[in-house]
C-alpha cells in the first residue's frame, strides 16, 4: 500500500481512504490475510486513527473486511449467494427448505412488531421455532418462526421429544393448512446477542433481518424472521431470475 494525499480530497478522509484500502485488498492481499494493525496503518496513510477506524468499519459493513476474536482484521472472503425463497409459495420446512429445525417453544410473551402482525393478543399462546442456516460450512442465518397455537390447534409437541423434533412437529401441522401467500420486508439491522453467538460474530455486527409474513384462510398464519449475515450474504429471491439484493 502506498500513500495518498487525503488533504486535498473534497470527500471525506475516511471514505477516500476507504477507497484507497479496497483496491488494495483486490490487489495486495489474500482472502484470510490478516490486515497490519491499526498504527502501522494510520502511519502510512498519514491519518489519525479515529480515520482509519471509520474506513475499516465500512469495509467490514460492505463484506470486504471481518474482524475475528484474537485474530485481527482479515480479507473477507467472496460474498455467498443465499437463495432466499428456492421454493417459493410453500410453508416453512417444505422439500427444498434449506433451513435446519433447532427447537420449539410454547410463549406468550413476543416481539410487539410480531404480536401486531399476527394480530394476537397479549397472553396468547405462540409457538416459537429457531431455524438455521449453513452454507458451504459457515452459519449465514438464523430464525425465529412464530406460529400462534390457534393456527395449528392440533400442534402440542410432546416434552419427550428431542428439540429439533418440536421444531418439526410445529412445521409439520402448519404444512397442512392452505397457503394463501406471503409478503416479505428486508432491512439492515444489528445482531442481537443470541443471534451474533448463532452466527459468530460480535453483537451490534451489522445484519439483514427479513421478515416474512404466511397468510391462510385471510388471516396472518405464521411470521419468520430470519438474520443473515451482512458481511458474507448475498441474497437473491425467486427461483430463476435471481434478483441480487447486495452486490457481493
């Protein structure tokens, strides 16, 4: 890396220094090479390190970079396309549902936003099924699936089971009802702390939150939030044109 006068450059420091930094991660660096530390390149950039700091958090925030407990910041590698919906118009746990069923658990206390959505009132019983997702042997997205008691009346997952069979009871009898449709939100959010140990990375690590809503029989029968990683997805929705939501 070579340096740059920042002083002259009518963008902000960080942002041009971002720049700078990027094209030499395409050109300099291997993915996994660890990055030299802050000093050092505050030092040949000739900014202060509050600079420096600000360009390395937007690389990392753009996938370019990962910072790893006691290993330091490294080259991010390419971003992984996640399919989103492969198959689209089917319930949760449908073939072709790559999600992995980690557990079920009956609540009646969550979240106010999905409370409103599946217009349940206080106290109401909900199923609450935690999902996974790896991809090429990397945790990339974590679920919450919340499926009120009175959508699936029949659903009363033994306490014998095993946790990842009372996430398969609760998938088995949503399938049985009749799929009107399904919307879908997405935004950029911050990792919780469940979900940063979920998906190893640090809580308030920038992710995507999409949120899914089922409908059946004109009402709201189910509602997924799934969190994937920023910094290694790139999503894509539908089955053939794969429309790229981040440019990996």
């Amino acid at each position: 890396m070579g340096t740059t006068q920042l002083e002259t450059v009518p963008e902000p420091k960080y942002w041009h220094l971002k720049t700078v930094l990027s094209d030499a991660l395409d050109s300099e660096f291997a993915v996994g090479e660890i990055l030299p530390n802050e000093r050092d390149l505050a030092a040949r950039f000739g900014v202060a390190r509050a600079t420096l700091r600000q360009a390395l958090e937007q690389l990392e925030l753009e996938g370019r970079l990962q910072r790893r407990r006691g290993v330091g910041t490294t080259v991010a590698p390419p971003r992984v396309g996640v399919a989103v919906d492969p198959v689209r118009h089917t319930w949760p746990g449908a073939a072709g549902d790559d999600w992995q069923p980690v557990d079920a658990v009956e609540s009646a206390a969550v979240p106010a936003a999905v409370a409103g959505l599946l217009a349940t009132a206080p106290g109401d019983p909900v199923h609450v099924v935690r999902r996974s997702r790896v991809t090429h042997d990397r945790p990339v997205a974590t679920e919450l699936l919340y499926v009120p008691a009175a959508a699936v009346p029949d659903c009363a997952p033994a306490a014998s089971l095993s946790a990842p069979a009372r996430a398969r009871a609760v998938l088995h009898e949503l399938q049985t009802l009749e799929l009107d449709g399904q919307d879908r939100t997405v935004e950029l959010g911050s990792a919780r702390a469940e979900d940063a140990r979920e998906l190893d990375r640090l809580p308030g690590a920038p992710v995507l939150v999409v949120t899914t809503r089922y409908v059946s029989g004109g009402r709201t029968a189910a509602v997924a939030v799934s969190t994937y990683r920023a910094d290694t997805c790139r999503l894509t929705f539908g089955e053939s044109d794969a429309v790229a939501l981040l440019a990996g």
